[in-house]
C-alpha cells in the first residue's frame, strides 16, 4: 500500500491466500480501530481491497523458488518457472507456528487452542489454561497468562526448563503456576466446537490422564517461511530468520555492498533487498507490528531507489 501510494510499480507475490497468519486467526481483538475486534479474514478483505485501490498488482497462489541478483536488478524466481524482477524486494513471508501434530489439535484452533498469549489471553478471564513448552517463550506467556487465568498449568516434556533463570524462578513460584514435569500431549478434546479437556501422557510414571481445561496455549517455537533464501545471499540467524540493520555489522566483516554505507533498518545483507514482520529475527511476531514494520520499510525502499 505504501509503494503504491508513492507511484512505485509493486508487485505482491503470495503463495497461498493473502492474509497470511492474520487471515487464520479467528478474531482479531488488539488491532486499533476496531474496538469490537474483527475475524482475521475479514481483515486480510479490507487490506487487500485497499492495497488494490492504489494499483499495486496482487498474484496469487505463486510459489517462489529463489531470488537472485543480476546488475542492479533484483529477480525472483517461481516454481512454474516464471521470473520477475525489480530495483527493490521486500520480503514479509512470515513464520509459523510448530505444531504438536496430535489428534484434535487441528479442530480447535481458535476454539481453544491458540499460539499467542497476548492475543488471546484476555478470552480465558478466570478461567484454567494450559501452555504446552519447557522454553523462554513458554514460561514468559505463563506469566502474562496468570494476568488473566485463575489458574495455569505448564506441561513439560524433559524434567526442567530451557529458559532464563530469572524467569524460571519467577514461574516457580508463582501460587497459580503448576508445572508438571514428563509430561506429553496426546489428544485434546472438546464438546460443541470448543476444546474441553486434554488426555495427556507422564513419561516418568508411564501413565495417562485427562485434564480438564478452557483452554490450550502451545509454545514450542516459530518456524519462518525463509527456505527459499537458503542458497541466496541474504543472512539468516541460526534459526532461519533474516537479520536486518545494525546488526548485519556485528561480525568481523561487513557484508558485500555495504563498504561504504551501514544497512537500513530493515535492510538485508544484501543491498536493496529488504524484510519486515514476522520473518524478521528482532520482530515482535504481532499484527499491528509487522503493518508498521511494512510501512516503514516502505519507506526506505523509496529513499534507497533514489540512489539506483
């Protein structure tokens, strides 16, 4: 939307439905602007019918394969073997969550089971939750969770945590933190649409149970969608996600193109090939973040094509 307001010619690349993880999420209630909340697909509608008011040029269903430099073009290769190519990429492809891969996992996502605390959180006022993960990111949501939960229980798949101390030892002893170690997901269960309960498996004690909760909060870790940048140039963390700005000059050498100026924000290793949301490795993993992650790389397109 912001390349197109400033008379930029933009193509958007999509491999599947636009919207990415905004559209599968059944509402969306800490957007600003709308203070009853609206559904994600219904979100994703409005922006692509705006997006596509100010002329950009939307493809869809377009899977890439690669992107590759040739003189002062950028080019981006598709699996039907279609090129395209620009002075400028941005990259907004996205993470995802990992999944369990349980049965019924499936059948109550955002009717019980969810990925983001803060998101959906606020839905489980007084009520009892689970988080499923042993990490950072599992006992941090555990403890904005107890904002809203009567009760919360952690389910632990090895006999201790790999997380921070500090937090450890806040989730620890927290009154209404339970943790229960060796502990599994095998099912969860619900009644009318909605998630009811959890039958879960204890590796120390070889035993199964069921445990009756509101709702389910699974943090096992992001996924980005950066596989197609693998063989490319652009510098991804260990994990997968693309790091942007200064902290591309962090290592002994500066990358290739940047001899005689520092990265953008959100600029790559490579020059003129940017990045913004979720498959960023510093992003926030939020809606109203990666919007304003969007436009401001936008704009920093604009400034970097006035020296092309």
């Amino acid at each position: 939307m912001y390349t197109a307001r400033e008379a930029i010619d933009t193509l958007v690349i999509e491999r599947a439905a636009f919207g990415g993880q905004a559209a599968g999420t059944e509402k969306l209630d800490n957007m600003p602007g709308f203070p009853e909340g609206v559904s994600g697909i219904e979100f994703s509608q409005r922006l692509r019918r705006q997006v596509a008011r100010f002329g950009a040029e939307l493809l869809q269903a377009q899977e890439i394969a690669g992107i590759y430099q040739h003189d002062n073009y950028h080019c981006v290769k598709t699996n039907d073997g279609s090129e395209y190519s620009a002075n400028a990429l941005l990259v907004t492809t996205g993470s995802r969550y990992k999944r369990l891969n349980v049965q019924g996992e499936t059948d109550y996502l955002g009717a019980g089971v969810h990925f983001c605390a803060t998101c959906d959180g606020p839905f489980y006022k007084g009520k009892r939750v689970v988080v499923i993960g042993g990490g950072n990111s599992a006992t941090e949501e555990s403890l904005l969770l107890t904002k809203f939960a009567a009760q919360v229980t952690i389910l632990v798949r090895s006999g201790k945590f790999n997380a921070t101390a500090v937090i450890q030892e806040k989730v620890l002893s927290h009154p209404r933190i339970d943790v229960r170690w060796f502990t599994e997901v095998k099912e969860f269960i619900g009644k009318d649409s909605k998630l009811t309960q959890l039958r879960v498996y204890n590796a120390q004690a070889d035993t199964e149970e069921m445990v009756q909760m509101d709702g389910a909060f699974i943090f096992i870790g992001l996924v980005p969608n950066t596989g197609f940048l693998e063989t490319s140039s652009i510098l991804l963390d260990r994990w997968g996600f693309i790091v942007t700005g200064h902290a591309l000059l962090h290592g002994d050498d500066r990358p290739m193109g940047f001899e005689h100026r520092d990265p953008l924000l959100l600029e790559t290793s490579v020059p003129g090939v940017f990045a913004a949301g979720d498959v960023r490795d510093t992003s926030t993993k939020q809606v109203v973040s990666a919007a304003g992650e969007g436009s401001t790389a936008a704009l920093m397109v604009r400034e970097y094509l006035k020296g092309v």
